[in-house]
C-alpha cells in the first residue's frame, strides 16, 4: 500500500499541469482577424455630359394700346397669352471639386410652343388684324454657373436665344412685305436640379426669353372690301418661360 502511494502522486502530478493547460486554454478569448473596413462610396459629382426632355409654360404680354404711324391708336380687347412648350436639352457639367462645390456648365435646347394670340384688336371700331408671324418654336444656347451641395444644385444661366414660325392666318391679305419670321435674342434665368440617382435628376426652371425683332415700322393696309385693316401691330418680344425637367447623364 505504502509503495503504490508515491506511484499514484507521481501519476496525478504528471497529469494536473495537462488538464490546467486545457483549462487555460479554453478560457482564453479566440484571436480573430479583424473584420475589413467597409469601402467608402466616392463623392457624388455632377461632372459629365446630360441628354434629357422638359415641358412647361411661357407667359407673355402685350400693351392694350399702340400707336401706328398712319390711321392712329389700335387698341387690343385682350393682351397676346401664353401657352404650353415642351422640347428636349443638352448640356455639359464640370464640377471643380466632388460632393459640394462650384458647377460650370453650357446648355442647348429647342422647344416647340402653342402660344395663342390676342383675341381682336381695333382701329375706331374696325377691325385691326396682326400679319406677324406666329412663334412656333424657340431655342436657347446657355451658360449655367451653379453651387452643388452633394446632390442638389442651384444655378444661374443665360445666353442666346432665337425663335420662328409660320406665316399668320392674315398674311395673304397683306398688300405689304411681310417681315421675315426668324427671330433672335436673349435669355436668363435660374433653376434648381436634384440628382435623385446616380445618372438621373429632375429639375425646374425659370427663364425670361427676349426674341427682339424691327417690325414696328410696317405698313398698316386697309382692305375696304371687308373691311378690315392690317399690319405687324406691336408685340412685347419677351416671354416667361417655367418648366420641369429630367435629365440622363453619363
């Protein structure tokens, strides 16, 4: 008995330094590579070229009253209105620095109109009809300066403008010569565009379009088998335009 006893302690002394190391080992907390960091997005830029579609409205005016340098004061029942316009644009943005900052860009656009006249117009109490053309279309070739903050940008734009049409309904009963239906011009505005994707964004806009022109020294004719008088009669040459739009860049 005595003699089996320093067997079994030498036995237990071999075997407690296993099982604490296990122990140990199984208490300790596992060493894991980190997790890798999740890759930050680019910034958002405006940079690139756009192609996209717009419609709106163009609100226009003219006096009620005009002199004319043969029979005296015509005088407009209703003032010319406005109408719908729709066409298409395009541009290039640069962007100085991505996510907010400076946008420089250039647009073109073309837009065809349904402007309706004034109703009627009199001189005395006969009727004065206008022979100027109609303005059928109308386009733009613009700068644009504008501030981005990340995904929204406001701006400011002007340049040229020009415009044409058809001949009006009453021109075939004009004895005179007809002025030339091309026009040239102005225009500025601003608006603001939100990129709400990646390649898409949607915008609105204000402009003020001047298409000057040098009719105002026409003949008036009188026609004394209707009768009736015509002439270019006075138009204000410029226009409000609003619109929304929506561009895809790329």
């Amino acid at each position: 008995m005595l003699r089996t006893l320093p067997a079994a302690c030498l036995t237990l002394a071999a075997l407690l330094p296993a099982s604490l190391d296990g122990a140990s080992a199984a208490d300790l907390p596992r060493r894991e590579a980190p997790l890798p960091a999740l890759p930050i997005p680019p910034a958002f830029t405006w940079t690139g070229f756009y192609l996209g579609v717009n419609a709106g409205y163009g609100f226009r005016g003219a006096p009620s009253t005009f002199g004319d340098a043969t029979y005296g004061t015509v005088t407009q029942s209703s003032r010319d209105r406005g109408g719908f316009l729709g066409g298409v644009q395009a541009g290039y943005n640069y962007q100085l620095s991505p996510g907010s900052g400076l946008v420089l860009g250039l647009e073109t656009d073309v837009q065809g109109t349904a402007f309706a006249r004034a109703d009627a117009a009199y001189l005395g109490t006969t009727p004065y009809y206008s022979v100027a053309p109609n303005l059928d279309y109308f386009g733009t070739a613009r700068g644009r300066v504008g501030y981005a903050f990340d995904r929204v940008m406001i701006y400011g734009t002007g340049g040229f403008a020009y415009g044409g049409g058809g001949r009006s309904g009453y021109a075939g009963a004009y004895t005179g010569t007809l002025p030339d239906s091309s026009r040239i011009g102005y225009a500025v505005g601003g608006g603001l565009e939100y990129a709400f994707a990646d390649r898409w964004s949607a915008k609105i806009e204000a402009l003020y379009v001047n298409l000057r022109r040098s009719w105002a020294n026409s003949a008036t004719v009188f026609d004394a088998s209707v009768p009736a008088y015509y002439g270019i009669g006075r138009t204000d040459p410029g226009f409000a335009v609003v619109r929304a739009g929506l561009n895809y860049r790329w």
